[in-house]
C-alpha cells in the first residue's frame, strides 16, 4: 500500500508571507529603480523591453510587489548606466 502525505502551503517557509522589512527594502529597491529610470528620460516599456520583460514585470518591480533576481537588477542596471552598488544607495 502506498501512503501519500499532503502538505499545507504554510509548512513551507519559502512559501510564507514576506516580513514588514522585507516589504519595505522591495518597495525601496522600486523606488530608487523609478527614480533613477525616470532621471534619466526612460520609459517604463523601454527600460522592461531592454530588460526583456513585460511591462506589467517592471510595473511590479517598481512598486515593489516582487522580488527581482540579481541577474534581472543587473540588466536593469546595465540599462540605466548604473552599478550595482549605486542601485543599492538608498
């Protein structure tokens, strides 16, 4: 006889709501992105075409309802003429 075990989502930490600080560093991290994007005359569609995303991505990314990878911030960063370490100054 095979048992088969089911898993509720929550005793899965990854799967867990982000802490208050969490939300804010991303919601930082939007921010600075915007700022910088919209400094230097890009557009939200130019800036996710050349990151090779959707628009609606950047768009979540900006406001900060999402985690964007490093290899993403770097392409993001590349496009806006920006290091890493200059994204990170807030």
């Amino acid at each position: 006889m095979i048992t088969i075990r089911l898993w509720k989502l929550s005793t899965f930490p990854l799967m867990n709501k982000r802490s208050k600080s969490d939300e804010v560093y991303l919601k930082k991290l939007g921010m600075r992105i915007k700022s910088i994007r919209k400094e230097k005359g890009i557009t939200q569609v130019a800036l996710a075409y050349a990151c090779e995303i959707e628009k609606q991505n950047m768009s979540r990314i900006e406001v900060g309802n999402t985690n964007p990878n490093i290899l993403l911030l770097r392409k993001v960063c590349s496009h806006l003429d920006i290091t890493l370490a200059e994204l990170f100054d807030f």
